[in-house]
C-alpha cells in the first residue's frame, strides 16, 4: 500500500533545550517537544561540501569525493495563533518567539510572559518533523536549532505570520528516541485543534513622537506591517574538538553574535491623506509605536520604543487610489535616556516596572501560567 506523505497530513512541534550560551550541551542535546507549530512551509536539512580528488594521479576520472564541512538548517513560516493549552502541550508560536528574543520571564500577577532581546543568552531549539501520516510517517529532528532572524506580519485580511530562520547542530534521526511519532503517541499526542487565530483585524497601531506617552488619538489605519529582526549571528565557524563540548569537527561551532541587530518596520496606510511621516523623515524625527492585537480573551503585543523613519514610498500606479508605505529603523532605548514617553510592559517584575529598552519587546496574555522558557 502507498504511504501517504503529502504535507497536508505532516505537522512539527518544538521545544526549548535551553541557553546556550551558558552550557554547551543545550546545543548539542535534543529534547521532547511540547508545543505543535502551525507551519505552512518549511524545509529542513543538512548538507555538506564534498571535497573532489585534485591531485595529479595519472587518470582524468576522479576519485571518490571525501564529505566535509556539514550544514544543517531550516527556514519556515508558520501562523501565530492565541498559545492553546492541553495538559502539558501546546497548540504555539510563544516558544520561537521567546527563544529568538532571549529574555522570558511571567509577570507578577501570572497574566502576561514577557520577552525583551537579549545581548547575551543564545537558546537553542528541537524541532521535530513528521512527513506524512502519524501511522507511516517519517520524523526527523533539527536538534540545536537557533533562530538567527525573526519575521512577524499581518494583512488586515490574514492571519498574523512568524518567519525564522534556523542554523543548527544536527538534523537527521531522533537520538534514543527521545521524539517519536505514531497515531496518537508522540508527536502526534501534541493537540491539533481548539486554539484561536490572531488576526489582522484584531490589531490595533499606535504611534506618536516619542517624547509623550501614547494614546487612543495616535492609533493608525494601516493595512498591512511587518517586523524584521536580524541578529547577525555567525553561522559559518567550525573548529577542531575539545572535551567540554565541542566534540564533531563537521558541526558548526555554536553561533554567536557577529554583528549588530538590524531591526526594521514597514507599514502601509491604505489612504494617502496626510505628510506626517515625509515631514518626520526629513526632520529626522523620533517615534515609538505600540502594536496589540486581542480577541477580548487573549492578547499579543509588540512595544517599539525607538523608531526613525527611513522613506516613505508613494507609488503611482494607474488611477487608482494613492497609499503610502513606510520604512523605518528601529533603535534601542537606553533607561537612562527615557522621558514622560518611556513605554513599559503590562505587568511588573518583581514589584517593579519593567521598561522596554530596547528595539523590541513582546508581551503574551493566553492559556500559559508560567514562563515560557
């Protein structure tokens, strides 16, 4: 019988294996996945240059080539639902996204996790895919898989997207087992159903001059946004073994900061009725921004303290209505240099209000009621 391995019946799931940064093995050791992901493309695996024959033998034809230096990754898109609980699993995206921007901690009243980037904490992540059906299926697993870049958009007509890329350790067969998949067991014990989508529709924006605190006046019709962070990491290092660690001269060395964080921001007003942001552009003109998407019951919120328009495009395409599009550049916001206009976090740290100081800062309020790393 023909086994049925079309994308429509495959799924992956993840799970944090923990700092990197600090303990090398959270790099190189897979873990059991928790939360299922809803992927719409993706494209695992793991490469390497094969090294030919050069040397002069006496013979046109070549050797066998010898395997070298392997690369394994991925790069995926998937939707960004309300994280649904189910005993210990989850239908989420909260475990990308918490991973990527490195910092996680529950706020004091155990409503919202709250997630800041981070300049030091490097998580890595276990991915695992299944190709086909939970019966006759194949899994495999990207182990040490480390979110280089994220994306987050949305259309007023869609649903909220996350793109990432991924450098890993290793992708190939799950180690001892430690992920499987049948109909019902492992993988596919993760539920599939009874989360709820965020949507375009249920975003609000909101930006003004970063010197005064946003308000219902500073909300923004826009159709469409997008957030793009690069965190410039190093990707492409290998070295010789040593025994506190690394120990597969083939594998990457763990990735780490190479580079500057790139963070960007592009919007578009579906109308074209005001030159707020060519005049902002020219004057160099500080903003911060806020965008919150609820279903009255959940909420997803993006904080952006330190915006500075970079073009704002007008195109002229026929008759048709005229609609302006917005690029930007985000920066961080340093403490000691907020005003009145400091934007913080819906819950408190500690008894303490929590600024959000740098590019970004990311806030969920769903089924979690405890931290997501």
């Amino acid at each position: 019988m023909a086994k049925n391995r079309s994308g429509a019946v495959s799924q992956v799931a993840v799970a944090s294996q923990g700092d990197a940064a600090g303990t090398y093995s959270n790099f190189t050791t897979e873990v059991e996945v928790t939360d299922r992901l809803l992927l719409s493309s993706g494209n695992p695996k793991k490469t390497a240059e094969m090294i030919q024959e050069e040397a002069l033998t006496g013979e046109i034809g070549r050797g066998t080539p010898e395997r070298g230096l392997e690369v394994s990754e991925d790069s995926i898109e998937c939707m960004v639902p309300y994280s649904h609980v189910s005993g210990t699993d989850f239908i989420s995206t909260d475990t990308l996204i918490a991973a990527f921007m490195g910092n996680n901690n529950l706020g004091d009243t155990g409503d919202y996790n709250i997630c800041q980037l981070s300049d030091s904490a490097i998580y890595a992540l276990t991915l695992a895919y299944v190709y086909g059906t939970p019966a006759d299926g194949q899994l495999k697993v990207l182990t040490g898989a480390i979110p280089t870049s994220m994306e987050l958009s949305y259309d007023i007509s869609e649903k909220l997207q996350a793109s990432f890329d991924f450098a890993a350790y290793d992708f190939g067969d799950s180690a001892d087992s430690t992920n499987t998949c049948g109909a019902g067991t492992g993988v596919d014990a993760i539920p599939h159903i009874g989360h709820s989508n965020i949507m375009g529709q249920h975003a609000t924006f909101r930006i003004a001059d970063d010197d005064t605190a946003l308000e219902a006046t500073d909300q923004l019709t826009v159709r469409s946004l997008t957030l793009s962070i690069d965190k410039n990491y190093d990707t492409d290092t290998y070295g010789t073994p040593e025994n506190s660690g690394h120990t597969d001269p083939q594998k990457i060395l763990l990735p780490i900061v190479d580079g500057r964080r790139d963070v960007t921001l592009e919007f578009e007003i579906p109308k074209y009725e005001a030159e707020t942001f060519i005049t902002g552009k020219d004057a160099g003109t500080s903003y911060h921004a806020d965008l919150k998407f609820t279903d009255s019951t959940n909420n997803f919120n993006i904080y952006m303290p330190n915006i500075v328009v970079e073009d704002v495009d007008i195109p002229m395409d026929g008759s048709g209505r005229l609609t302006q599009t917005v690029s930007c550049i985000l920066g961080r916001r340093d403490s000691d240099l907020l005003t009145d206009g400091e934007m913080t976090f819906s819950e408190r740290l500690d008894e303490a209000d929590v600024n959000v100081d740098k590019e970004v800062g990311i806030e969920m309020n769903n089924d979690r009621t405890a931290a997501i790393l």
